[in-house]
C-alpha cells in the first residue's frame, strides 16, 4: 500500500508539473501573433500564407529566349555581341558547313548501303560550333549522339569519322560501335552509348571528381528535350545541384524526341523552367544563334569554375533532317514545316549574312568553300570505303588486362569454326 501511495504522490506532482510547464508554453506561444510565425520546415524556403491557392504551371508567361542576331545576321544589342575575330568566325562557319557536306554525304551512303545507319545534324549545327568554342580545350564532353560539331570544331579528322561509320581497322573503337558512335580520349570526347540519358548521371560524377580535384575544368553534357524525360535526367540534375558540381546541362530543344514533339512531350514551360527546382542556374538561348550559344556556354563555364555549381541550357532550334536513317519524319510532320526552317532561319545562313555585312564573305568565296569542303569529305570517304575491317581477333581483346580461360576457348572455337566454314565468311574483307 506504501508503494502505492509512493506512486499517487508522484503522478500528482507530475501532473502539476505538466500544467505549469503547459500554461508556461502558451504564454511564450501568445508573445506571437499567427502573422509573425516563420515556417521551421527544413524542407523548403517559404512564407506562411492563409488563403488556399495552387501554383499554376507556368508561374510566369514564358522564359524569354536569349539571341544576339536576328535572322538577317543583324546585332540586336551592340552590347551583346561577343567582337570575336574575322578568322574565328570564319572557323565557325567553315565547321558547321563542313559538317552539312558530311551528313550529305554520309547520309546517302547509308541509303545506298555502304554504312548500316547514319543520324544528321541539319539545323543544328549552331548549337555544336558555338558550345564547343566556347569550352576549354580540356573540359570533358559527354555527347548524346547528334554532337559531331563538337568534335569536329575540336580537330577531329575527316577519316576518323569515315572510319567510325565505316567501322573499318581505322576507326579507334575497332568496329565495335554503331556509326555516329564518336569517342576521342585526346580530344576529352567521352565515347558516346546509344541508351537515353545515360551519359547525364555519368557527366554529374565527372565533375564531382573534377571539383574534387580543384581543376579548372568543367564538364558539359548535351541531351535533347527528349531525353529529359528519363529518370537519369532527374538524377544527373538533382546530384549536380547537391554535390555543387562544375557542370553545364546543354538541352538541344529541337521539337522532337523521334517522332514525339514537344506537345506531347511535357506540359510546362520547356527544358530550362525545371532547373529552379533542382536549383540550376538556368537560361534559354536561341539555338540558331551561334553568337547567342557562344556567349551563354562562355559565361556558364566561367561561373561554373569559379563558384562550383551546375547550370543549365536550353538551346532552342529545330531538327531539319529525319531523327535518323531509320526514320521518315514525313509521317510525323509537313514538308511546309520542314521548309520553312531550313529557308527561313537556319544557323549557317544567319551567319553567312552576319559574314558578309562585315564583309568577310561573299559569293566567290562561298562556292569555293562549297568546291573544296565536297572535295575533302570525297577523298576521306573513298579512303574509308579501301581499308579492312579489323582483325577478327578484336572481338575477344580490351575487355580484361589478362584473357581469361573462357574467351580464349570462345576465340578458339571462332578460329576452328572459320578453319571448317571460312569460305562462308568475306574473310577477305578483315586484316588478316
């Protein structure tokens, strides 16, 4: 009974002690008013508010598109122009003309079937030229698979691209990759795989090392609208904006993801109204402004060194030609439509007229570039189309240090299967 009691005594005391500490808690809670209250969530940065209303999806009218020449090659804004060169400008252009005439080319070799696939870069080889020049020579480039401009803006040779398509004993992946497959370690060039988006998280971890490091590099990743839709965009964006990496996400905006245009693609405002979410520095540029790129990916890259956090571009433009060899876009979207871009506001025209305002280009010049640019591509093609495939023995090398037991048997079997059937095989098309 005395334990008892012992306890009654101390759930009284206890009970007393509760209301003090109660009446305690709400006069300190009255010394506020409901107005004065913060939000102590550490989830979000935000004011209380007492009147129910939802956010609607496009909070303002339209990220404005930022552009340096109108149509016509004119400086909008003298401030705004970058007072690049006569002899850089003249790069750019003999880069992305240079690229049309290989896509011509190689376009119709694959239609003849030469080559077993091909992808174009019609309309925007604006987007490729005015990046790539922008970066440092060191920066590490991580492709989707429509960024030959990049490569070619860096020196990648005529025949290292006819090789690759060709997959022939020149080419530096040995054959093993689908054309339009480019990598190049001396260049930074990160070879590129054909599943969507997988390059983003990859880029992210890249540049995690590189902050790591303390370089003075950055890393810049190019995806199409499309692609952002994979969950790996999510992931690259939200780990970039966590881990504060040096990195640029380059969005070719084109329209279509295949054959999917952007209407059907996501209802908010583009590419460049997520990155306030994941706490990107964000900006939309006009594509099919090669000044406009140039001075957008310049500053991204200085900044991005300089404080160590992501950025994101949306470069808009428009993709001319089909999303690839196995593609008829004349399914999916008018020739009217087709046209109107490819006459009306194409990159290298909008140059061409900014060349020749200033008088760094005309006519002459122009069909004697047009001559000598065929001519190039011809003789690396016709060059690519006499070399052997690799050796056979490729199939089995560059995957571990030592060959392991079971690919030597496979590598012999191969050999003893050719040694019975080899009259089957062109073996007379392989280095021997």
């Amino acid at each position: 009974m005395a334990a008892v009691r012992g306890l009654l005594r101390g759930l009284r005391r206890a009970t007393v002690s509760c209301r003090t500490l109660t009446l305690s808690h709400a006069r300190c809670q009255h010394e506020f008013t409901s107005l004065e209250e913060k939000p102590q969530f550490p989830g979000a940065s935000a004011e209380f508010v007492d009147k129910l209303d939802f956010i609607q999806p496009n909070v303002i009218s339209g990220i404005p598109i930022y552009r340096v020449m109108d149509r016509q090659g004119q400086i909008v804004n003298p401030a705004e122009d970058p007072q690049l060169p006569q002899e850089m400008v003249l790069k750019f252009y003999r880069t992305m003309t240079l690229l049309n005439t290989m896509d011509r080319i190689l376009y119709e070799s694959q239609r003849q079937g030469r080559i077993s696939f091909y992808m174009t870069n019609y309309g925007e080889e604006g987007t490729h030229v005015g990046s790539a020049a922008a970066l440092g020579d060191r920066d590490l480039v991580f492709g989707q698979y429509r960024e030959a401009g990049v490569l070619m803006y860096r020196g990648y040779p005529l025949d290292l691209f006819m090789s690759q398509c060709y997959g022939n004993s020149g080419d530096q992946g040995k054959g093993r990759q689908m054309p339009v497959h480019y990598g190049c370690k001396d260049l930074h060039f990160v070879t590129i795989s054909s599943p969507l988006a997988t390059q983003i998280p990859q880029a992210v971890g890249a540049a995690y090392a590189i902050k790591r490091e303390n370089a003075d590099r950055v890393v810049i990743c190019y995806f199409g609208e499309g692609a952002a839709s994979e969950g790996d965009a999510h992931a690259g964006f939200n780990f970039s904006a966590t881990l504060e990496c040096p990195i640029l996400f380059f969005c070719r905006n084109n329209g279509y993801a295949i054959s999917t245009p952007t209407s059907e693609q996501y209802r908010g405002d583009g590419i460049a109204a997520r990155g306030p979410g994941y706490g990107l520095m964000s900006i939309r540029v006009d594509g099919n402004d090669v000044f406009a790129v140039y001075n957008a990916v310049k500053e991204a890259r200085r900044r991005a060194v300089a404080e160590n956090q992501p950025f994101l571009i949306e470069a808009m433009t428009y993709r001319i030609g089909h999303h690839s060899t196995s593609d008829d876009s004349s399914a999916y979207r008018s020739v009217d439509e087709v046209n109107y871009w490819d006459k009306q506001d194409h990159p290298i025209s909008r140059l061409r007229h900014y060349m020749v305002s200033k008088h760094w280009w005309d006519e002459e010049q122009e069909k004697a570039w047009r001559k000598k640019s065929r001519k190039m591509v011809m003789e690396a093609f016709e060059q690519a189309e006499r070399k052997l495939k690799p050796h056979p023995d490729n199939l089995f090398s560059d995957v571990y240090s030592e060959m392991p037991a079971h690919i030597k048997q496979q590598r012999e079997s191969l050999w003893r299967h050719l040694k019975i059937y080899g009259e089957h095989y062109p073996l007379d098309h392989y280095e021997k």
